[in-house]
C-alpha cells in the first residue's frame, strides 16, 4: 500500500516540472555574447565561496521530496528486486561527459565532481580557453582535478558553421592538433562539434556524412572519436531541463537494460557546461548522479576507459 502512495505522490512531481528546450546550436552560436555578460555579472563575486554555497545547498535539498521518492520507490518490492538483480550482474559504466568548457558553469562542475566524488570528461574548446583568465583558470582546475579528464573539441568549434568546417578535412584535422597543443592535452581522444560520430578502434557510426573524412582522418592519426547515447539541456539561464531527472535515469537505465548504447553496458551523456550556472541546473545534475550511485554496479568511468 506504501509503494502505492509513492508512486502517486513520484507521477505529481513528475507532472509538474515544465520541460525547457534549448537547442544546442542556439546556445553555442551566443555563447560568445553570453559570456561577455556573465563575466560582468560575475565580476565581483568569488566563485569558489559560491560554489561551497551551492554544494551545500545542494547536499541540503537533497533530502527534498523528489530524492526521497527516489530512494523509497527503488528496489523495496518483490519486483524491483528483480530489477536490481539482473542489474547487479555486470558492472555497468557511465560516462558524464561535459563539452564546450572552460565556460561559466564548469567551475561548479570541477567542485560536483569532487563532491560526489565521481569521474567526470570535459571536452574543451581552445579559443574559450584563451578568452580571459578567468577560462583558463577553469582548465586549470579541471587538469589539476584526478576526478576530471580534459579531451579535445576542436580550437574553434568550426565557428558552428559545420558543413564548411568539414569541407576540408585537412584544415579541420589540424584545427584538433592546434587545440591539443594549446590546451596541452595529454590524451587523443576527441569529439566533433556539431557530430555525433563515433570510430574508436575498428567501429565506426557516422551520423552525418559531413564528417567522416575528418572522422577517418583523426582516426588514422591515433585519435579515438567519441559521440553519445543520450543527451540533457538545461537551460543555462532559468535552470529548466529539457527532462527531468527521472526521464533521463529512465532512459539511462533502459540503454543498459536494453543494450541498446553505442557499446552495451555502457552510457555516454552528453551535455554543456555552461548548463551549470544555474543553482537549479547544479542540483539537476547533483540528484542525478546520486539517482544513478543507487545502483552499486554503476561506475562513473573517464572516456579515456571507453572499450574499444
Ligand atoms: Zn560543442
């Protein structure tokens, strides 16, 4: 009868989070704009205290209804005990990937990771990072972070006028190199603004044909090529997710289940830095990694780790 209450009170909540789409193009073809903003705004305040302040809220509202829901609608019946022992057979591994850092919002990032203690991928961009020093002082503190690895997305995001960028495969490749060596990456791992394409070791998915030449180019230099399975926006100014926490641990835990990823038992999430601003955004994805820590056979793993 409990788990009854439960649900009812999970299906009210669900129902009344608004759903706030906010496409990636538009975002990364003002992120320009929006940052020049954000700084002023930012100017006087430190982000460190900041980012304490919100952790700590955050770890406070963690005990907010949604959570509690959560944890006691998770595993207490006789069926969902059966889910969680099919679940339990195999180690299943997340990757939390972040791109188009070092923005505002991947300071917060940088002090999630360390609070939940879990591993985080950034997929930078050379030119923010030479924006201001505030940027690179993001970089920094995500390269001196043992729970965040940095991976290369390009120097100049392909100005988001992708087709030209991949016009010329030549150019685009050396686009990658020049961000690599600004950035001082360490790893070849890569991922194509505007693409969803993935070649690491010998398979290869194209999700535009635009692309493919770079893709094969980078791959026979020795780079691995990263795309995703599924994808959250959040809306870098109000904090509203395009789903909401549930939707995407569902559609999370589907992909694994159904092994329908890119590579089975195992889920890359796509999503932006700068979708972190917010406090609302920062708590989002707070409950979410907490949502998936439930399963003790999840691990949040660095892309660097992705099966070839
Ligand atoms: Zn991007």
């Amino acid at each position: 009868m409990k788990k009854v209450g439960n649900w009812d009170i999970m299906s009210v909540c669900v129902g009344i989070v608004m759903l706030g789409l906010h496409s990636c193009d538009r975002i990364e073809g003002n992120k320009v704009k929006r940052l020049d903003s954000v700084d002023m705004a930012q100017h006087k305040r430190d982000s460190l205290i900041i980012v304490q302040d919100s952790i700590s809220k955050v770890d406070s509202l963690r005990k907010d209804s949604i959570t509690k829901m959560e944890e006691s609608i998770t595993y207490h019946g006789a069926k969902d005990t059966t889910v969680l022992l099919t679940d339990s057979v195999s180690p299943r591994y997340i990757y939390l990937t972040f791109d188009d850092g070092p923005l505002n919002g991947s300071q917060y990032l940088d002090s999630i990771a360390t609070a939940k203690d879990v591993r985080i991928s950034a997929f930078l961009i050379g030119e923010h990072d030479k924006m201001s020093k505030k940027l690179h002082g993001y970089t920094e503190r995500y390269k001196s972070n043992p729970l965040v690895d940095c991976y290369n997305h390009s120097f100049w995001h392909a100005h988001n006028k992708y087709s030209t960028f991949y016009a010329d495969p030549q150019a685009a490749f050396e686009d990658f190199e020049h961000a690599e060596q600004s950035l001082g990456l360490e790893h070849k791992i890569v991922r194509l603004p505007g693409r969803n394409i993935w070649y690491v070791g010998d398979r290869k998915r194209i999700d535009l044909e635009s692309g493919a030449s770079t893709a094969e180019l980078l791959h026979q230099n020795g780079y691995k090529i990263m795309g995703w399975d599924c994808e959250w926006k959040i809306n870098g100014v109000t904090g509203k997710p395009d789903l909401t926490v549930n939707q995407l641990y569902t559609q999370i835990k589907n992909l694994l289940h159904k092994g329908t990823s890119y590579t089975k038992n195992n889920v890359v999430l796509l999503t932006h830095d700068n979708m972190y601003q917010t406090k609302k955004g920062q708590k989002l994805l707070s409950d979410l990694i907490d949502s998936l820590k439930q399963h003790p056979n999840y691990r949040f793993e660095f892309m660097r780790n992705y099966p070839n």
